[in-house]
C-alpha cells in the first residue's frame, strides 16, 4: 500500500530503519480496521513484525464526526417537553466529549506503545498478577514506533471465533457476568 508505505517514511526519524522495514513488508494487509492497518514485515535481523499504520486522514475525518456527534448530542439535550423539562437527562454532550477525547487518545501510536509496556510489566511473563508464564506480550521495537506508525514483534495466534470456539464461548460468559455484575451491584472495582 503505497499510501502506508508513505507514512512510515515520513514519520519514522531513521530512514534506513525505515526502508528496511518497507524492503520486507507486504504489499497488503494482515489486519484492518477503521483507525489503522497492519502489515507483516521482517527486519534485518531475521524477526518478524506487526507495523501498524495508521489510515491516511483519520485525523481530519474524525475530527469531523466529532463536531457532527457533538451538535448531535446538543440537539438532543436541548429537546424538551411540554413542561419545558429536558427529555433527556443523561449529559450526551459530556458522553461524546469523552468518547472522542479516548478515540483521540487511541490515534496516539506513541501512547498505544506506552500502554503495551505497561501492560506488559503488569500481566507479562515475570508478572506476580498472574500465573506463570503470565500473558505473551509482543515485544515493542520503539525506534520503529511514532505518533502514526507501531512496530512490534510478530505473534502467530489462533483466531478466537474459528478453533478457539469454546474458548469465545467462556469469555462471553466471563463478560455477561461481568457487565451483570457491575450493572446489579455498581461494583466494577474487583476487590472484594
């Protein structure tokens, strides 16, 4: 994808890093999704990884949506009944606000691969919050990561919907109870 390869040019700072990681990417992708694409690509020292690109322009066109879902949500705080009462009681306006302020967090590559360290310490191998081996974390390789562009090592997985059918039964269980859990009793902190 050209425009991908583009961006990984323009945004990564070593440019030989850079056009070794393009020498071996695939010309399409492995993963979409509405904010960004994936890519297989290998590096020169035999690894293989994941590059997350983000979509050209999703900026500006999520910053559109925003404005369109915020003058949304303040028509609907602004309808009113008879009496004059707002018919909506919930803060919409402060819902999208806060919807869009974690939308414009996620297109921060930069803090997704902030996040995948933590996350990795918390619950990775060595983590004391799980069991041993803990959760397999892909490595981050941060010289290859920007605000656009996310690179890490390569997992080979099963998909959750196609042999792992029982395993995606159990975590639907596991959520519904969850959500139930947090709906019947407001205890969404786990520490009891």
């Amino acid at each position: 994808d050209a425009e991908a390869r583009a961006i990984i040019e323009a945004e990564l700072p070593d440019a030989a890093a850079a056009a070794a990681l393009l020498g071996a990417m695939s010309n399409t992708t492995v993963a979409a999704a509405s904010l960004a694409n994936v890519y297989k690509s290998t590096l020169p020292s035999g690894e293989a990884v994941a590059v997350k690109v983000q979509r050209p322009d999703v900026r500006l066109q999520v910053a559109a949506d925003a404005v369109l879902l915020r003058s949304g949500a303040a028509a609907v705080e602004a309808l009113r009944d008879l009496r004059g009462e707002r018919l909506v009681k919930a803060a919409v306006v402060d819902a999208v606000d806060e919807f869009m302020s974690r939308l414009f967090e996620e297109m921060d590559f930069e803090n997704e691969a902030r996040n995948l360290g933590k996350f990795s310490e918390l619950y990775g191998a060595g983590s004391t919050r799980l069991p041993a081996p803990g959760v397999r974390v892909p490595a981050l390789y941060p010289a290859l990561c920007s605000p656009r562009v996310v690179t890490m090592e390569w997992l080979d997985g099963t998909k959750v919907g196609g042999a792992g059918s029982i395993l995606l039964r159990l975590l639907s269980t596991s959520c519904m109870s969850s959500c139930l859990r947090l709906v019947l009793t407001a205890d969404n902190c786990g520490d009891q």
